[in-house]
C-alpha cells in the first residue's frame, strides 16, 4: 500500500504486464525554472541520506542523493568491510571497522557510482547523484510523488542500474502542474538484480 495520497503530482511506473515497477529512480529536471523559484524545495533530501553495510550487504541497494550534500556510510556489521567505488565520477576507498563504524563524504559531481567491497566481493551497492531537489525512488505499488515541486517545465528521468538502455535511463518531457495522476509504462528491459549473498563454497570468508 502507498504511503501517501495518491494526488495530481504523483506519478506512477509500470511493466508492459501493467506491474508496478518498485525502487525505481524518478527525478524531475529542471528546464526553465525562473528566478522567483529556483530554490524552491533546493535543501529536499529525500531518505535515506545513508548507505548501511547490514548482514554483507548494501542497505539500500539504491539511494540517490542531491549534487553537493553529505551521505554517511554505516557499517552495522560486527566484522570490517573494504567499501571502494568500482565506477562513476568520485572514486574512494575506505575500510570501515565493526560495529558502527561510520565514513561521511560529499558527492559533488552528478552520475553513477557503483560500489562494492573489497573482502566480500558479491556485495553491490549504487548511488546516483543528481542536479536537482526532485527525486525519489518508487514504492512497492510504483508511485513516487513530487507534490513539493514548483511549477514549470521538466525532464522526467526514470533510472535503475538494471535497467537495459543507454546509461540505465529514460526520459520524457513533463509540465507540472499535472491534472491527474500520469502513468507511465515502461516498455525497456531489466537485467538481473544480483543476489548480495555469498557462495557456500566461500565459507571461510564468514569470519571476515
């Protein structure tokens, strides 16, 4: 069930089976805000503002952040974890020790960065950042709202890692305000999520 009210500014994805599409990427661009509100909703940070290493695993598989803002990784875990950038725009390396162990950086330049662990490799995790307040990831029925946005011209751009197109987007011209709800079916293919567990024949690495 959404937890929100489902309103004119919300927006839903859907397969071709009409099956909601859940933790998918919807961000709205800007394409002629004008001054008067250009920083409307600027500071929006939508949840989560953290990337947990929880039981070997990126938690959550996806978060996408605004260009410019802090995001902490938190290593819940009672072992080490080596995080490293294994792709995109900032790259990094950093252990993080057991128990909450925390590392803070900024993302200040826009793209993909796919993560991974250096000591349990099916570990795999990603962040997109993104030039704009207006961004969310959709539920399990495949909304996502964007009721905070100001009114104007938009590139509506649907991403996922898994998502089988050129640089895992898609995109569409939109005009807020909406006047009903706009559903959008999503005709391009998804690749595989990969499973974040480990072989039963990497047994020995249980004690890292």
């Amino acid at each position: 069930m959404s937890s929100f009210t489902v309103n004119a500014e919300t927006i839903r994805l859907v397969d071709p089976a009409g099956e909601a599409m859940e933790n998918m990427v919807v961000y709205l661009q800007p394409k002629h805000l004008d001054g008067s509100k250009s920083e409307v909703a600027m500071d929006n940070m939508a949840a989560p503002l953290e990337v947990h290493q929880r039981n070997k695993q990126f938690t959550p598989y996806i978060t996408v952040v605004q260009k410019g803002y802090e995001l902490q990784f938190v290593n819940d875990d009672d072992i080490t974890h080596h995080i490293y950038s294994a792709a995109g725009p900032k790259r990094f390396s950093f252990k993080l020790r057991k128990d909450n162990a925390t590392k803070t950086m900024v993302f200040d330049q826009v793209g993909h960065v796919s993560m991974g662990c250096n000591v349990h490799d099916w570990m795999s995790g990603h962040l997109l950042v993104v030039d704009t307040p207006y961004f969310g990831l959709t539920d399990e029925m495949g909304w996502v709202s964007f009721e905070n946005a100001a009114d104007a011209d938009y590139t509506l751009v649907i991403w996922h890692p898994q998502l089988l197109t050129r640089d895992n987007t898609l995109s569409q011209e939109v005009t807020l305000p909406l006047t009903k709800a706009l559903s959008i079916t999503v005709s391009a293919l998804m690749g595989d999520i990969p499973s974040q567990k480990s072989l039963d024949d990497f047994e020995f690495l249980e004690g890292y």
